[in-house]
C-alpha cells in the first residue's frame, strides 16, 4: 500500500443557495457539507453514516462531480479532480464509478439489462459486437445472473436483481473506487446479505475501494473497515471499526451506537439507551460553536461558542469533541 491514498478529500464545502422574493435574491444558504475531510486507501472500505439529511448523499455526489463543490480538494491518486472539466473528467470516470440507493429508478426502463451494463463498454470503446456480449455475459455471471437475463427488461427483474445489474454496470470499466450510496438500503433483509457479501468478494477479487454511505450501522460494522460519524455537514469522530463500535468517543456517536437492536436480550438489558432530546437543526440555520450542542447530553459553555476541531485521540481515531 503506497503512502498516497487512493481517493483523498480535504475541506470539502458544499453550499446551496435559498432565493426568494420578487427578484429571486439570494436570502440564505443551505450549508448541506461543511468542510468535511476523509481519505480512501487501495482496498479498503470507508462507512459513512449519520441521521437523514447530514449530508452523505452529497458529499458523495461531490466526489464523483455530480455536484460541483463550493470550495475543498478531492484527489484521486493523487490528482486534484475537483474543478475539472467536463471533457478532462470523462476518463477518470473510468476509475471512479457509483452505485445508486434505488434500484427502481437508477436503471433505464427502455434499454434490456444487457444493453444497460454493455453501455459503458460502449461508451469507452473498451469492447464491441460480439466481444461486448461476450464481456457483458462474464459480468452477469461475475454477479450471479445469467447469461439469458441479458434480453430482459429492468422491470421484469427483482428488486435485489437489478442491484445486481447496478453492480455490474459499475463494474464493467474496471474501476478503483467505487461510491456506493447506500446499495442495500432499498431492499429486504435477506437480500441485503446477499448484496453485501457480493460487494466483499468483489472487492478481494478486484481490490476494489468502496465509500459506504449508509445509515444502518449493522451493516456498516460489517462491511466497513474504518468508519466516518456526520452531524449536520460535519464529520464528528473518525476510527477504525472495532475502536468505534467497542469504544465511541463522541456523544452523538454514542447515541447512535445505543439505538442499534441486539439479538440477545441480556446485553441489550445492561447497555444505556441514549434518547437525544429536540430535533436535528437546520443546515439552513445550523448552531453556532459545536453543532450538536443543542442536543447534547454533556454540553458545557465552550460548546456553544466555539466549534472543535477534528483531531486524533488515539491511534486512528480522531473526534471533534472539547470534551475528548
């Protein structure tokens, strides 16, 4: 593993404007990420997680430049991507594919499932005519379909199917990272397992990097080999699985991690249940100082006015807590 990360974000700042009014000026800004700040090694499986509307989705969509982000550095090996444009991004695409949360909406209802994961070859002049079909039905089979579901339709397909198509559409240009916007999140529990470990053995078998967007910390402890905590467009705490799940050091985190169900009873019965008073602030509006301050059960006066930094408390695991 090299020194430089495969995928690096640094400051990452994505503001949307709110206008009104006769002349439509602008009268606020919806701070949906706030200076968030993460790396990706080769191989491994970074979880981000947090309450709807943190801003997952978009720092997501920011790093794959769906979105052009307001201010902040994304680097991919090593190259800053963030303000390319349209015409100089198209190859890194290649390297830098995503698997949508709704595999309803995310597949073209007038292309057959072969025709949607062979586009991409298309698209990049990778393979053609019968080496096309020939690569297409590898992928099929790589993702457990068959080769005689390539004439058929997205609608004639199962939920966990066309994720399946999803995975192999990302697939197919041999890609380095792969930002996968809470993959199983749409389907039944059963399924979810099947996706899940479809995704693991992929990535051994191509070493693959995945940013995990998810809000279900089950599947994200098992899946994800370092974890990253947003509250309301910031990252609060930073760390590798296991110190995170058997060790949280920031009170929202702690919350999050009391309101996961556990199958036996007994432990379930000793573990504090953390019940956060008031609602999620608006990003429109959010507090001043911490950002949780408003719901925190340990708040103090410097809480409220001034804003923690992200920094390492232990080896890998970093917090944005005046109390850690």
């Amino acid at each position: 593993m090299t020194d430089t990360p495969l995928l690096a974000v640094h400051a990452l700042v994505k503001h949307y404007p709110v206008r009104g009014g006769l002349l439509s000026r602008e009268i606020g800004m919806v701070q949906a990420v706030d200076g968030v700040s993460f790396d990706v090694a080769s191989g491994e499986t970074l979880g981000l997680v947090g309450e709807s509307g943190c801003g997952k989705s978009t720092t997501g969509k920011a790093i794959l430049r769906l979105v052009d982000a307001t201010s902040g550095t994304i680097r991919l090996e090593g190259e800053d991507i963030t303000h390319l444009d349209r015409a100089a991004m198209r190859p890194r695409r290649r390297r830098l594919q995503v698997i949508f949360q709704d595999p309803y909406s995310s597949l073209d209802p007038r292309m057959s499932a072969g025709d949607i994961v062979g586009e991409p070859l298309s698209n990049y002049a990778i393979a053609e005519g019968a080496a096309r079909s020939e690569r297409v039905a590898r992928l099929f089979a790589r993702v457990g379909l068959r080769r005689d579901q390539m004439r058929k339709y997205p609608h004639e397909f199962s939920g966990g199917q066309r994720q399946r198509l999803g995975i192999a559409r990302a697939l197919a240009v041999e890609p380095k990272v792969i930002v996968c916007d809470e993959p199983v999140s749409a389907l039944d529990v059963s399924v979810q397992a099947q996706v899940i470990n479809l995704l693991m053995d992929l990535q051994q078998e191509f070493g693959l990097s995945y940013l995990f967007i998810a809000h279900d910390l089950a599947v994200v402890e098992h899946i994800c080999h370092r974890v990253a905590v947003m509250y309301l467009g910031r990252i609060v705490e930073l760390a590798p699985r296991r110190a995170l799940f058997g060790a949280p050091q920031h009170p929202y985190t702690e919350a999050l991690l009391s309101a996961v169900p556990v199958p036996d009873p007994r432990p379930a019965q000793r573990r504090r249940r953390i019940i956060l008073q008031g609602d999620v602030p608006s990003p429109l509006n959010p507090p001043s100082g911490c950002r949780f301050h408003t719901r925190c059960p340990y708040v103090i006066e410097r809480c409220r006015s001034e804003s923690p930094e992200l920094r390492e408390v232990a080896l890998g695991h970093h917090v944005a807590c005046h109390l850690r």
